[in-house]
C-alpha cells in the first residue's frame, strides 16, 4: 500500500480544505467489492457516501498532523544546540532547594 505525503507547501491549502464543509461534489472511485461491501454494512442509514467522506477526512487530517509533527522536529533538530545550552543555562540559574 502506498505511503502518502503530504509536502510542506501544500499543508495550509490541505488544512483549509478539510475544514470547510462545502457543497457536495458527485466522484466515481473505484474500490474493491469486500471493501465496499463492508462499507455498506458499517454505514447502515447514513450511508456509503457519509461513511466514506468521514474515513477521508480523518484519514487527510492525520497526514497533515504528521507533515506539522515533521516540520516541527526538523526546526527543533536544526536549532538543538542552541536550545539545549539555553536550556542549561536557564538550569543553572535555578537556586538550589531549602533543605528542610
């Protein structure tokens, strides 16, 4: 199965699409008979249509927390250094506990 990506300058676009509801728009997807099947017995009254815009739009939502999740960790990893000797210093300012 294909591992999709989603790149960085595309997130924000992404992000805004998923969030607005929009009007409908008629698509024809080509899926495998068990798939669909289980589908319509998961979906029930709402429906194929409803069943499978949700699984969409979770699923296009956990793509887009994993390119923000890779793109924070990047700008952490570039500036490591720096941060951990802020870091540092900022723990050896700290005054030592009363012993009580």
């Amino acid at each position: 199965m294909t591992e999709y990506r989603l790149p960085p300058k595309r997130l924000t676009r992404v992000s805004e699409l998923i969030a607005s509801s929009g009007t409908k728009a008629r698509a024809s997807v080509t899926i495998s008979r068990g798939l669909l099947a289980a589908a319509d017995h998961v979906a029930g009254e709402a429906g194929r249509s409803a069943l499978i815009e949700r699984a969409l739009r979770s699923y296009l939502r956990r793509l887009v927390r994993r390119a923000r999740n890779e793109r924070e960790r990047a700008l952490l990893d570039a500036h490591a250094v720096r941060l951990n000797a802020a870091a540092a210093r900022a723990l050896a300012d700290q005054a030592e506990p009363d012993a009580e």
